[in-house]
C-alpha cells in the first residue's frame, strides 16, 4: 500500500497545468487587450499629429469621432478585464492568458486615466 505524505514534486503540478484546456475567456480578455491597446495608442497619436499639425477648431469634428472611438475600447478594456477576473477563478483552465489579459487591461485603463489626469493638470497649470 502506497502513502500519500502530502509532498508533491514540482513536476506533478506541471504535468497536471499542462493537461488543463486553456481558459476561453483568458484568451478573449488578452485579445481584446490588445485591440483595445492598439486602438487606444493610435486615437492617442492621431490626436497628436492632428495638433502639431495646427489649426484645430477645423479638425473638431474630428476629435469628437477620436474620443467616441476612444471611449468604445476603453470600455471594451473595462470588459476585457472583468473577463480575465472571470477567467482567473476558473481552478479547471489554465490561467496564463487571463493573468496577461488582466495586466495588460489594467494598464490600457489606468494610463489612459494617468495621462487625462496629466493632461488637465498641464492645460490648467500653462493658463
């Protein structure tokens, strides 16, 4: 009769995470981390060279259309990250995905957040 003894080698926990099927909704959340992410940078650039291009009020209709994109894959970073936080308490899934899908969604949504807050403190600190 065998004795279980409670210790486990590292390897029983590798072969064990590697018979698990991949979280679906880690994967979407990665996914559309990096959309959004992508989405996002660009709104962020194609603002900018709009501005240093020069007169803006003839670009503002423009701007609005870049926000509204903006605010879309914001939120859709909002569900990314609900997702991930889903996908993460799933014990039957591997988690790798929904672990970077978290970051990665986190990140879109607090350095967007990070540079509208530097932005409002800059414009009302030159006037």
């Amino acid at each position: 009769m065998v004795e279980d003894s409670g210790i486990h080698s590292a390897g029983d926990y590798a072969q064990r995470a590697a018979r698990l099927p991949q979280s679906g909704l880690g994967i979407a959340s990665f996914i559309i981390a990096l959309v959004s992410g992508l989405a996002v940078l660009g709104g962020i650039a194609f603002s900018a060279l709009l501005i240093s291009a020069g007169d803006t009020s003839e670009h503002m209709p423009l701007f609005g259309l870049i926000g509204l994109v903006l605010i879309f894959f914001l939120l859709m970073a909002l569900v990314g990250t609900v997702l991930a936080l889903v996908a993460l308490r799933r014990q039957d899934r591997r988690r790798t995905f929904a672990a970077i899908g978290l970051g990665l969604n986190v990140f879109i949504l607090l350095g967007t957040g990070a540079m509208m807050a530097l932005g409002t403190v800059l414009r009302h600190s030159n006037s």
